[in-house]
C-alpha cells in the first residue's frame, strides 16, 4: 500500500489565500504500471503565479507546483529507481507519472538539488531571458527592479551589474534591502518608506533606460513616466494585483486596467513594453545555454542566490501564504 500527502484544492482563492482554500490529505496509490513510476517529492516550489491559474476545473484536485523527485520504484527502464526528475507534479509527496510528464533536470554539478527549482531552473532562466533579451541592456544604463529581493529579482540585479549597468532596487522591508546592497545594487529602497517619485528623481535623474516589473499597479505607472526614450519594459509579474481577483487565468474577464499604462508616456517615449512566457518563448537548447551562462557567473562569484527554505509538505500553505506579505528572501522553497 502507497500512501501520499497531497494538497487538495477547495475552492477557489477570493482575494489572499485563506486556510480553508485548500486541504492537506492522504492519498492511496496503485503500483505503478508498465511504463510508469513511482516518484518521491525531495523539494517542492512556491511561487506567486499558483494563485492566478487556478479555474473551477482545478477544484477537487492537486494543487499545481513544480517539484523535484526522486524515482522509488520504476516500470519504466529509461528512470531506474534512484533517478531525479523534475515535473509538475504539484503539491504531492509522491505520485505516479510517466515519463512525458517530466522535464529535463539542467545539469547541476555540484550545486544543490534545490536549485533546480530556483536560480538554474525556472526563475533563473526567466531573469536571464526576460531581462537580456527583453530589456537588451547596454553599459552605463540605469535599470530599476521592483520584487528586488526575490528569486527572480535579485538576479536581475546582479545580472544587470554584470552588464555594466546602473542598479536601483525596491522589497518590502530593511532586511531584503541589506541583500540588495549586499549583492551589489546601487541604490536598494525599501517602498514602504519611500516616496517613490522622489528617490528615482534622486537616484535617476537622467531618467530610466530599462525596467523590469514584477509587481504592477501604480508603482509601474510611476516608473514610466521616468522613462528615458526607447526605455524597454519587461513585465514578468503583476504580484501588486494577484490578490485582488483581478487577475486570474480567464482573460476574456479581465479588466481593461489590469496593466495601466499612460498612453501618452508610452507614445511620446517610444516605450518598448513586452510581457512572456519562459516556458514557451524560448527553446530548450536556450535554456541550455543560459543555464550554462548561470552556472559560470555563480562559480565566478558574479551572481549569488538564497533559498527560503519550508521544512515539511504539511507547512506548504503557510509557505505559500508567506509569498504575499513578503516572508521570503530570494527563492521559496518546501523540502519534504
């Protein structure tokens, strides 16, 4: 007899997530069948889009993630046991899957397992990609980050920093913009603090060549109007709206506002503004190259990460949870 922990949707999120949208349960398995395996989650992740794609069709089910596994009983001779593999399994300590449903480990070395979910996997390449090849920066530009000190945007920074760039960071608290400075940005506010209009006017006053977004709302529209001519804009995320239901994966419902850009700064600036999809955007050999690109900045010692790591699949909500008021620095992560 298998027996698995699984997180169960409810119903779905109105506004922040709440305890009773979902449900930790126990699970019995069949044997795998020819074809299959059976995988054993070693780390899950956590991360800010799980609360905007859920539908309807997902309540009653597993609530989606990315994990990496290890193969513990196999039918399946191309995964013996022991295998790592990393999927989309969800929020599950163990699952039956075939191997279509796994995705290509990146190779590691000696770096940890985990960080096949975090800078060498999904939002170290969605910092590579989204900011050099959306944003093309060039040296002595000045670029602006916000969700600064998150997994994504505190690679941005320091990638900028490589490029020669000027760095001028936001989080949400002190300790995040310690960080900040700590790897390297020019400036690190925390916006909590600040009046937005006047630290860019004090830290950019040549105004704003790049911007990469991960939060949306009226913080963006701000940053825009600082905007050089032919600034680049990269939206990787709209985290200021996720818990406002505004946002969600039914686009004929969304609102007309969900991203307000003044037209008239867009026009005037010439402003190239780009939203995308790392997953589908750019082919596997990309991701090829640009985790080999990583790989050699950590090793050199130009990019360094940190992981929030959640002891226990049973603490995975509460993980989660602490995704939107900011309780994590750099990558979260649950480790079962």
């Amino acid at each position: 007899m298998i027996r698995s922990k699984c997180w169960k949707v409810k119903k779905m999120f109105d506004g922040i997530p709440k305890d009773d949208d979902l449900e930790l349960v126990d699970e019995i398995l069949p044997d795998p069948k020819d074809g299959e395996m059976l995988i054993e989650a070693l780390y899950l992740s956590v991360d800010p889009y799980m609360r905007i794609v859920l539908t309807e069709s997902h309540i009653g089910g597993t609530m989606i993630g990315e994990q990496i596994s290890r193969v513990i009983d196999s039918r399946d001779e191309h995964y013996p046991v022991g295998t790592i593999v990393r999927n989309f399994a969800g929020w599950r300590h163990k699952t039956i899957i075939k191997h279509e449903n796994t995705r290509r480990m990146p190779d590691l070395g000696d770096f940890p397992l985990s960080t096949a979910l975090g800078v060498m996997g999904m939002p170290g390449l969605t910092a590579y990609f989204g900011f050099l090849e959306i944003c093309k920066p060039k040296k002595g530009e000045v670029v602006v980050i916000n969700g600064a000190a998150g997994a994504i945007g505190s690679l941005v920074g320091q990638i900028a920093k490589i490029k020669g760039c000027k760095v001028i960071g936001f989080a949400g608290d002190d300790e995040k913009c310690k960080w900040m400075k700590d790897l390297g940005f020019d400036f690190a506010y925390n916006y909590k603090k600040v009046i937005l209009d006047d630290v860019l006017k004090k830290s950019a006053p040549d105004g704003i060549d790049c911007f990469f977004d991960n939060v949306g709302g009226d913080f963006s529209v701000t940053v825009l109007q600082h905007m050089n001519s032919l600034g680049r804009v990269s939206i990787c995320g709209i985290i200021s709206l996720y818990n406002t239901n505004k946002v969600h994966s039914r686009p004929n419902e969304q609102p007309k506002d969900l991203y307000p850009i003044p037209s008239t700064v867009m026009d005037s600036k010439q402003l190239i503004i780009s939203t995308y999809d790392v997953n589908k955007k750019w082919s596997d050999e990309q991701w090829k190259e640009g985790e080999k690109q990583i790989a050699e900045w950590i090793r050199e010692g130009k990019i360094r990460y940190r992981e929030t790591i959640t002891d226990g699949i049973e603490n995975m909500y509460t993980a989660f949870q602490g995704l939107f008021v900011g309780s994590n620095i750099g990558k979260a992560l649950v480790k079962c």
